[in-house]
C-alpha cells in the first residue's frame, strides 16, 4: 500500500433539507461564507494537505457544482475586456486541471459510508481523506494538513476529533477511547450517533478523515446501521475490528458546523470579522444591535 495521501472524497450527494427551501436549487455545498462557497473552502485545505485528485460523490441536482470548478470563458472575457485583473485572480482559485477533479455519481441516498464506498475504483489500494463540506475548520495550519502529518508518523486510520457535551453526542460519531495520549487518542472503538446516555465518551467525530483501503473494503458489505444507514463511522469501526489501528486526533482550530443554521450564521459572522475589508463595518453593526438589544430589555 502506498502511503502518501494524495487522494480526497468530497461527499456532497445529500439533500440539504435544513436549508430548504433555498436548496430547492442551489447545492448545499455552493452556500457561501462570505463571498465564497464552502465547497471551496474544502478545496483549498485537501490542496494544502498535498492533495492531488479531488473525487466529489454527487447526485441528481448537483450541477451547479460541476459548473463552480469549470472554465468560465464568458466570464473571463468580460473581466479581461472591463480590465478587472483582480476578479480574474480571485477566478483563478476555482480552477482544477482537467483530470484533478472526478465526480461520481450516488445514485441513491444510502448514507456516508455508502458515498464514500462509491468513489472505491478512483482509489485503489491507497490511503485517502474525506472531507465533509458542512464542517467548516478555521485553524491556522489547516486541518486536514495537521492530519496528514499525523498520518506520517501513525500509517494508521485517522478521524478529526473534538469534544462535544454530553447532550450532543447522539448527532455523532462518539469514540470509544483506549488509550488518551493528547492531540492523539487511540480507540477501541466508534459508534454512529448513540442513544442519550449511552455515548462512550464525548470525543466526536468531525468530518475529517484518512482512511487505509481496508474501510472500503469492510464498506463493500453495505451493512447498515444508524438511521437504517449504510454509515462510515461503522466500516472504521469495523476496519479496527479486524486489526487495524484508528485513532482520534484532536486538530488545532474552530469548528464550525455549517450543516446547521446557527453554526452555518456563525461561520459567516467569524469569517466576516476575519476580513480586513468587512471587520470594521460590521464591528460597528454588531455592536450597534448587541446596545440596542441591552438597551430594550
Ligand atoms: C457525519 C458522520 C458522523 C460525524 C459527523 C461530523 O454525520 O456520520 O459520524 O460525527 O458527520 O459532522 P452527519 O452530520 O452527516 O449526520
């Protein structure tokens, strides 16, 4: 087995419907924070983890996805005619060389394990990453980059971990811990998304991953479980089972979950205040509503 990860699986086949009715039309995926998408925040960490191929498992109603990372030759025209040099960088950014990117499709909605069991033929006996779009990681070294290191020293399954209170665990992946050395965990163990009370412990799963091929191969399976289904968290699981090591890795950085609203709005808020051309508008804005709020009560 070759044991550079140069390979990510982007699942974004599911439906969005805590974002309906806006993802009636629009791909979850394609949201913005800010002014850019947060499939392109996923982007930008698998490439400066070293990623190399990028493999998006979709679905129907997913093209304007497709359509984000192609040529924009219209656009570009008009930029480079009007003279806008800056837009026409800022562009460059959502490019993908022909035959970085592949899209696969899932054909019907069978759960994460079953997504990433999808992209199984691009790849091969090779360790990968998964990135779940939704989970949006503000960190100085990015997080996925973190991983990667990490990786370099363990040869082992890896999930991006963090703590969440108890009452939170049964939306996760929980990690059943065997041995707690820091930023690394050792496990004995995963459960998807525990009955109240019945978590392990509360070090969840975030949506991070290196994984070795054996998962895939435990996935072929396709046994089912949390939610009636076919889950990632127990083909790792299983994939431990049967000898392999997967640890917990506690990464550096804010987490956001954009699956939600309120993490969603959030995000928005932190990444705006991140921007040197918003942080003072909305600062005063902010600070404005915070008096006025005060104020009324
Ligand atoms: C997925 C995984 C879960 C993980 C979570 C992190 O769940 O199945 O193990 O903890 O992502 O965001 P989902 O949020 O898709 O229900």
């Amino acid at each position: 087995m070759r044991t550079k990860v140069t390979k990510a699986i982007f699942p974004v086949a599911g439906l969005g419907t805590r974002f309906l009715p806006a993802t009636k039309s629009v791909p979850k995926e394609i949201m913005t924070l800010v002014d850019r998408p947060l499939v392109q925040y996923a982007i930008d960490e698998a490439r400066a983890a070293g990623i190399k191929e990028f493999i998006f498992v979709t679905s129907r109603g997913k093209g304007a996805l497709e359509d984000y990372f192609d040529n924009a030759p219209q656009l570009e025209q008009e930029l480079r005619r009007k003279g806008k040099t800056e837009l026409l960088e800022l562009l460059k950014s959502t490019d993908m060389d022909s035959g970085e990117i592949a899209y696969m499709r899932q054909h019907r909605p069978l759960g994460l394990g079953h997504a990433v069991w999808c992209a199984r033929r691009l790849i091969g006996n090779e360790p990968f990453a998964v990135i779940l779009p939704d989970d949006i990681i503000a960190a100085e070294k990015p997080c996925l980059a973190q991983m990667v290191e990490a990786f370099a020293e363990t040869q082992g399954n890896i999930v991006a971990a963090m703590e969440v209170p108890p009452e939170k665990a049964s939306s996760y992946g929980i990690l059943d811990i065997k041995e707690d050395m820091g930023r690394i965990v050792s496990t004995k163990g995963m459960v998807e998304k525990p009955a109240l009370g019945e978590a392990p412990s509360n070090l969840a799963v975030i949506g991070r991953y290196i994984l070795t091929p054996k998962v895939l191969q435990k996935l072929n399976k396709k046994r089912t479980g949390a939610g009636g289904e076919i889950q990632l968290t127990d083909a790792i699981a299983d994939a431990r089972d049967s000898g392999e090591e997967v640890y917990g890795f506690r990464f550096e950085g804010q987490r956001f979950d954009c699956g939600s609203k309120s993490g969603y709005l959030q995000a928005t808020v932190a990444f705006a205040l991140a921007r040197d051309d918003l942080r003072d508008d909305l600062w005063t804005f902010l600070n404005d509503l915070v008096h006025a709020e005060k104020a009324a009560q």
